[in-house]
C-alpha cells in the first residue's frame, strides 16, 4: 500500500487493520503525531487526511490510501531562501508559549490549523467551539485559545503582506 505523508510517498506492508497512527510513528518514524487515548476521543493524534482533521488513532491506514496525509510535521514549509518557516499555529504557540507537557499539542495544532483554514478570523466562541473535542491533561485551555487567536492574526498579517 502507498500512502502519501507530507509530500513524500511510502510504500507500507502493515496488515489491512493496522491504524493510521502506528504507521506513521512506528513504520515511517514521524513521531510527533501522538498516542493519547486510543479511542478518537482526546485528539492527540490529529493529522490532516486532504485537510480533514482526522483521528490517527482509529483510522485505518487503508482508508487513507490515496489522499494526502499531513502530519504537525509537515505543516512547516520551505521559503525561497530555503529558511523553514513555522505554520502560523506552530509560531503562534511558541509566541504565546501554549504547550506545558506538549503531549496533545501536536493533535491541538493540527485541529486549530485546519479550523484557522476554513474560518481565518473567528470570534473567541468560534475558536472554543472548534476545540471542544481535544483535551489537555495540563489545562491548557486559555492559552491554547490566545494562541488560535494570535495564529490568526498571523495569518492576517501575512496575507497583509
């Protein structure tokens, strides 16, 4: 079976059952996707399935062949001077200095990312709404919701620019 990660296409032999989450953190060696609760319900392991949010962790990786697969990995890119530049919920989360134990950070980007993609300027409830579903351990929360906020101000800014 080919999936494709982050631009870059696998060949994987995994049994017809094994879940999406273990192909990419046991076979390919992304292990930023996390383990959280292995039932789809506490969101860290978020990836984007042709930029679905999607839970890793009770997905078939068969169900994914064919579309792309995106990873807190891949959600960087490369500019023309050939620098890394953050995904603006990657910079925002540093700025406001969001994660505590990081355990679900990569799930909460991940899901503000593609939220922040459908709805680049939303209220505080918008933004609380679109994170219900993903849990922190540490309680997190009000940072977490500073740093969507500033994402998307840096989304703004730069298309501002």
């Amino acid at each position: 079976m080919e999936l494709t990660i982050n631009g870059t296409t696998y060949d994987v032999d995994v049994p017809e059952n094994e879940r999406l989450l273990w192909v990419i953190r046991d076979i390919i060696g992304l292990t930023g996707t996390k383990f959280g609760c292995g039932v789809g319900i506490c969101g860290s392991c978020t990836v984007h399935v042709d930029g679905e949010p999607t839970r890793a962790c009770i997905t078939p990786a068969t169900a994914v062949e064919g579309q792309e697969i995106t990873t807190i990995e891949g959600m960087a890119t490369v500019n023309n001077n050939g620098e890394e530049v953050l995904h603006p919920v990657q910079q925002a989360f540093i700025d406001v200095q969001v994660p505590q134990c990081s355990w679900c950070m990569s799930g909460q980007m991940m899901t503000a990312a593609a939220f922040l993609e459908q709805n680049p300027n939303p209220s505080e409830d918008e933004i609380i709404a679109a994170m219900d579903a993903n849990y922190c351990r540490c309680g997190c929360y009000q940072r977490i919701k500073l740093g969507i906020a500033r994402a998307a101000d840096i989304i703004l800014e730069r298309e501002a620019s």
